[in-house]
C-alpha cells in the first residue's frame, strides 16, 4: 500500500483535515465491551501479542479488557510494552504503571529505555523518511521501535480512545440539564454554543483556533477555514459524534501508515478503540445523549476491570520534549531555510519554534521535510521554494466534512 501524500498546505499546518464520507454502521449492534472482546480475540490468537501501555487511562483500559479476556479463553496473556523517558519528566507515569500491573497481576513486561532515539529527525526515524519520504503521522519513532519487538506477532495500542470516549459536542447541554440550574455559567455559554448554527460555530473556531505563528497569514486564513469546516461538522447525536472522529481522514491515514509499516517486518497493527465494530457499538449505547463526560463514559465501559483511581485520573503525560532532542536542534541550527516553501511558512519563526523549549507539535512535518530536502537529494519536496498557489489546495484534493 503506498503511503497517504500530504498537500503543501497539510505539511504547512502539521495536519489533516476533512472526514471521509462513510455513514454509521446500521444496527443492530453488540454491547460495547462484547463488540471489544470480538475484536481483540482476533489479535489474541496471535503470539507475540504486545500492546503498548503507558499507564494513561486508554492504554489501561485496553490491557486491562484484553488480559480479563485471554484468561477467560484460556489464552497466553498479552504483553505490555512501555517506553521511559528518563531525560523527560513530563513523561513519567510509572506510579500508575506499577498500579495498574498490580491490579491485573501481570509481571511479565518489555520496558524500552528512551533518551534520544525516537527524535523527529533521529536515528529511527530518518532511515524510515529515506525509504518512504513523508509520512504521517509524522512522529513514527516510537510505534516502529515497539513494532521492531512486535516481529511475527501483533502490536495494539490505545489510539482513538481520548476521541472516542471524551467529550462531545452535546455534553456541556447534558451537563446543564443535569445540574439542574445549579451549573457554572461558563458552562451555560458552552451549551447554548453547542445548539449554535453552524455558521456561528465555525466563526467561534476561527477565533478560538490555535495558530502556528510561522504560517504566512493567507495561509492561516485558509487552514482556520479548514479547522472552521471540521468542528461545525460535528453532529449534536453524541453517537455520531464518536463516528465521525474515527471517519477523520487523519486518523484512517495515520492508521494505514502504521499497518504498512508493520507489513514490512512481519507485524500486524491494530488500534482496536478505532475499529467500526467497536465504534459503532459505543455510538448505539451513547444515542443522541450520551454520557456527561470521558470519565463517566470509561467508568460505563471498564469499571469491572480497573480501579477507580485509574478511571478517573485527570492527569496525562506530555511527549513533545521526548521527540524534540538534540537531533533536532543541531539541525535547526545550522538549517539555511532551504526545503520549505517560502511563501507558506516563515523559516526563520520556524528555526526559532524548533530551538525554543517548547517546540509546537504541528511543525513535526515541515522540520521532517527540511530535513529530507537538505539531506537525501532524491527526496527533495516538489513545494521547496517557488511559487505555490495555495488557493489550489484548498480548492481541491480535500474532501468536505460529514453534514
């Protein structure tokens, strides 16, 4: 399968954008946790299973649902796989790591040490951005090294569940309507913002819109129209809603990135919070309401298998200064702007994004194709300075979200 190639204007913004025209699945559907079962049964039956566990609450759930499962099938029990920063503290999540292990009794384990290997433009990732150019998503590092333990076997991960299971475009209305007038004002703006045409939406998503500050403005204007289209789409039916982020194209490209990879070294990849079985099965339980919010919509789905504690944790762990390294710094500095186009992106706010201390995630690609432009001739983009009419892009070759 070759791989997704992105636009100039989804390298520029670090995203992309639109959904793909696929309606949900019609019913009738399994219960959730028995639509789950169904899925990681097929991934089971296969040795190595590992699944990649950070000890944040989807990653928990995941491992928690699939060793409940293979001890009830008589199974050999999944395996999980965990990757420690020691030079990133923001990282760390070993104390709920070590609990949720000993909660499910499980003792064998692959921890991977992490320092500077799974840089943007590290050793990981540039022989992969040699043999394939771009690729999205972009920070492939860490999944290919878990693939790499993987061999023969299955890698599954947690992706899709913070999408899945998080909040909808409905929940603050739930929220009003339950607090029974005894709701936090802001919480009324919200609501009453969900009821909102969609032309008043997308005008609030323009404004609200995170920026990247090295775009050109014209091309700010066209990818917060782009952002603009996504959010207005949403649908008030907290069903559809969980639907239509597994039907974002970003998240089916990303998905067959990962499995083509995996087919190169024998492994298959699976998220299974992202499979429409699944899904499907999440959206019929929520109907048009849904729950009030993440944790109660994970405490309805995996309270039999995970303590409380875990279910309802507000923490999370942040990666951006585990991807961000030396690797990319030494680049930044001696980096002549050569490799992006100019008239998208500013190279010298780009160079300094890419040294300050806290990096912005979306400039993933561009420092990704600054690389490979500047370093393997063969891979040099087609948009590397010149005239480019970004108008083009939006015109065309991005499909419109789901009404």
């Amino acid at each position: 399968m070759a791989l997704y190639q992105m636009d100039p204007l989804e390298i520029a913004g670090g995203w992309i954008h639109g959904y793909e025209v696929d309606p949900l699945p019609p019913g009738p559907h399994a219960d959730p946790r028995q639509a789950l079962d169904e899925v990681l049964l097929r991934y089971l039956v296969r040795s190595p299973c590992l699944i990649a566990f950070s000890g944040g609450r989807d990653s928990s759930a995941l491992l928690a649902v699939a060793v409940a499962l293979a001890r009830l099938e008589g199974l050999p029990l999944p395996i999980p796989i965990t990757l420690t920063y020691p030079d990133a503290t923001d990282t760390d999540e070993a104390d709920w790591q070590a609990h949720v292990l000993d909660h499910l009794g499980i003792t064998e384990r692959v921890v991977l040490v992490v320092h500077d290997e799974h840089d943007i433009v590290g050793p990981i990732a540039t022989p992969l951005l040699h043999r394939h150019g771009l690729m999205w998503p972009p920070n492939v590092a860490p999944t290919w090294r878990m693939m790499d333990r993987a061999r023969g076997g299955v890698l599954l991960t947690g992706e899709s569940g913070d999408e899945v299971f998080g909040i909808k475009r409905i929940t603050p209305l739930i929220k009003v309507l339950k607090a029974r007038g005894r709701a936090d004002r802001r919480l009324y703006l919200h609501a009453a913002r969900a009821l909102a045409p969609a032309w008043f939406r997308r005008r609030v998503a323009r404004r609200q819109r995170y920026r990247q500050p090295w775009l050109r403005e014209h091309v700010e204007t066209l990818l917060a129209r782009r952002y603009s289209e996504d959010v207005a789409a949403y649908a008030l039916h907290a069903g559809r809603h969980a639907w239509q982020f597994v039907a974002r194209r970003g998240t089916r490209r990303g998905y067959e990135t990962f499995r083509t990879l995996g087919s190169e070294i024998g492994v298959e990849y699976g998220h299974p919070f992202q499979d429409a079985g699944f899904v499907g099965a999440v959206a019929a339980a929520a109907g048009f309401w849904g729950w009030t919010g993440r944790t109660t919509t994970m405490r309805y789905l995996f309270d039999d298998v995970l303590p409380r504690a875990v279910l309802e944790r507000r923490t999370k762990a942040t990666f951006n200064t585990a991807v961000f390294r030396e690797h990319t710094r030494d680049f930044a500095r001696q980096w002549n702007g050569d490799g992006v186009d100019t008239e998208l992106v500013d190279p010298d706010v780009l160079r300094e994004n890419w040294l300050s201390d806290f990096p912005h995630a979306p400039s993933t690609v561009l420092l990704q194709q600054a690389w490979l432009a500047t370093t393997c001739i063969s891979h040099r983009s087609p948009v590397s300075r010149g005239s480019t009419d970004p108008g083009r892009y939006a015109r065309g070759g991005h499909r419109r979200p789901l009404e």
